[in-house]
C-alpha cells in the first residue's frame, strides 16, 4: 500500500512522517513516535484511554486516521509536564487527590480535564461529571477525580490571580 506524508506539531515538536492511509493516530503516536502515553483500550471510541489535544479539541486518537491530523497541533500527556518534567497542576492534582488506581485511564482522562478547563474555568461537580463522561475509569468510581479536576480548577485560578 502507498504510503502517505504527514506533518504534524506534537508537544511542540514539528513531526513528518509517511504512513499508510489506513493508520490510526493512535497507532502512529504509539509505533511511530513512541508515545505511549496515550492507550489503547477499546478501539471503538468508547473508553477514552486513547484522548489526546487536536487542535484545541479533544478528540479520542483510535477514531482519527493519522493522515486527517495533517497539519494539526497535537497535545499528548507526554507534553503535558513542564520543561523541566515537573508534573502539570493537573497531574499533580490526580496525584493528591488519588484520582487514579490502576492508571490505565490516567493519560486520556487528563487530556480530557486538560480541555474541559480550558473549555470551563471553574466546572461544578455536575460539569466535571459531563464533561469527562466519555471517559470511562473501571477503578475509582470517580469521587476522587472529581475532587481532582476541582483542586487543578482552584490551582489553575489562584495561579492566574497571582501572576
């Protein structure tokens, strides 16, 4: 099969490749850059293991061809600590807040939360609730990443009065 180039910012990284048409960008990130932050889980969009940042949406990875991120901005969870590899508020948060068990779910629901503040500042418990709806955790009945998502919220927001 012909393959095809792709190009592509990843974690602020410019990126090309050719890949065959048929690739899942979860396949891509995780074969051909090494990724493997983002999981596999389901192959059928159902999970969210696979959630990654596409042009300033979230998007689960193993429903989009390599080929259709072309251009695009991409974020992964492997872009997600500081330069210096510090955790982001967000990690650090599921970390405290022992919003994680087995961490199977870990990567794609940070993706998620990372959107949805970005998307809604300061979510209620309601909001989180939805907006993280389409990824499903089998170990924490989501107490705890609730609690999480709300303690990145208020970190985010004392942070911005701050600077």
């Amino acid at each position: 099969m012909a393959k095809s180039r792709v190009s592509l910012t990843v974690n602020g990284r410019a990126v090309e490749a050719l890949v065959e048409p048929r690739t899942l960008l979860i396949h891509f990130l995780r074969e051909d850059l090494n990724l493997t932050g983002p999981h596999i889980g389901c192959d059928t969009s159902q999970c969210g293991a696979c959630t990654v940042d596409l042009d300033g949406k979230s998007v689960k990875s193993c429903t989009v061809l390599a080929l259709q991120a072309d251009g695009a901005d991409l974020l992964t969870i492997e872009g997600m600590a500081g330069a210096d590899g510090t955790a982001h508020v967000i990690q650090e948060a599921f970390r405290e807040h022992h919003g994680l068990q087995c961490g199977y779910c870990t990567p794609g629901m940070i993706m998620r939360v990372h959107r949805l503040l970005q998307e809604n500042p300061d979510p209620t418990e309601e909001e989180i609730r939805f907006g993280i709806s389409g990824n499903l955790c089998r170990c924490t009945g989501y107490q705890n990443i609730v609690k999480a998502v709300r303690a990145a919220a208020d970190e985010i927001d004392s942070a911005k009065e701050a600077a």
